[in-house]
C-alpha cells in the first residue's frame, strides 16, 4: 500500500492549493514553512534526479497546520511496484518536518508515520531546505536501491503454503495482524486477486498482508506495516 489516510473533516487537496494555507509569523527560535514551499522543493528535486511523479496527493488537518503528503515514482525496470515518498509538515510546533520512503508508505494525520527510512528536521531558525531536502534525498536514494534487491530476492525465494502458515500465525502471534485475519491472508496467498502475485513468493506473502492491511484503521495498519518490516526485512 502506498496510501494517505485522512479522518473525517481533513481535507485532501493538491499542491497548488497548498498556497493559500496561511502561515504563522517566525520567531527568534521558530522558523515555520510554507506547506506549499516544502511540496514544491520536494517535487522539483525528484524531478532533477530523473524520478517520474506518477502522482501526488496532500492532506490537511481541519487546521490547515499540519500537512501531509504522498507522491509516487515509477522505478526504472520494475513495472510491477512503485517507490513512494511520505511528507510531513506542521506549522503549530507539533511535528518536524519529515520525509520517509519505501515501497509501502503510510502517512496520516493520527501521526502514524511510518516508511523504510525517515528523515526529520525541526523547525530551527537555522533550517536550510535548500541543504536539508537533497541531503535526505541522497539517504532515501541509498535506500530505494537496497529496497528493490531485496524485493528481488523476495519474489524469488518460493515457499510452500505451510510455511506461509507458520509465517502469518507468527505475524498474529506478535500483533502484525489480529489473529482473525489469519486465515484471510492464508485464503489471498492460495489465491491472490492480482495475476502479478500468482508465483507462490515471498513477495507474494508480503501482498497478502498487504491486501488486507487496506481495511483496517490507520494506526492498526501502521503496526501492520511496521511488523511487515520486520517479518520480511524491508528495514
């Protein structure tokens, strides 16, 4: 899943729009951004390093003070995922501002905020965006890479349907999901809805959490997704 999950009363919007969001005066100490600067310089420097934006989609509390965002790249030689990006900005001193990657994102206004690897920035007087957003694109790049080896060896490494057994009851067992869920995942393993995850892998596995993490709430999906992590070493 690479999804922005907002409650009820959150707006989703797009990036233009993120223009007319007010923001707060700084201090000596306190330098709030723009919601609408920090989407634009995130964009254009995945545009500079050649990553195709297949889309993009923002979020705000009720507030406007709390922004959150997800875009979606295309990875050269790998049709059948996508790499995706998570955002996270506050201009009420709550949050820092964040950037997170991987192939499964979940950013949402509950401050679940969960990725491969994460990159955060307070909100200082001395904050360079200028410096800090191709810095973390430089680490999220590193880890895109890691992320499609190990996605490869996923897809390759065959398992019979008692060891996806043994993998999803210890995946209830730890709280990755609830033990209800159990045979469901099994039931989408045996006979996954996309043709792409019909190979009995790993990966495959993975995709079958992955379907059923789409129902639940955004903090029971964030554990999901964290247990995930853990489980098939997408860290």
């Amino acid at each position: 899943m690479n999804g922005l999950m907002m409650f009820k009363g959150s707006p989703r919007v797009g990036r233009e729009e993120l223009k007319y969001v007010p923001t707060p005066m700084a201090t000596s100490s306190w330098r709030p951004v723009p919601h609408y600067e920090i989407a634009e310089m995130i964009a254009d420097e995945a545009k500079n390093r050649n990553f195709e934006i297949l889309s993009e989609e923002y979020g705000l509390n009720p507030a406007g003070t709390k922004m959150f965002g997800v875009l979606r790249f295309q990875p050269d030689g790998h049709p059948e995922y996508v790499r995706a990006l998570g955002i996270r900005n506050s201009n009420d001193k709550q949050l820092a501002l964040g950037m997170t990657a991987g192939v499964s994102v979940f950013v949402c206004e509950n401050l679940c905020f969960h990725g491969t690897s994460i990159v955060y920035r307070k909100h200082t007087s001395g904050i360079r965006l200028r410096e800090v957003i191709p810095q973390a694109f430089d680490s999220i790049e590193l880890q895109y890479a890691a992320l499609d080896v190990r996605i490869t060896t996923l897809k390759r490494e065959r398992i019979s349907i008692n060891e996806a057994r043994i993998t999803v009851v210890k995946a209830a067992e730890v709280g990755t999901i609830p033990s209800c869920d159990v045979v469901t995942v099994l039931e989408e393993f045996r006979e996954p809805r996309h043709e792409e995850f019909s190979e009995p892998s790993k990966w495959s596995l993975y995709n079958s959490f992955t379907e059923m993490a789409k129902k639940y709430s955004p903090a029971r999906a964030d554990k999901c997704y964290r247990g995930l992590a853990q489980i098939f070493d997408l860290k």
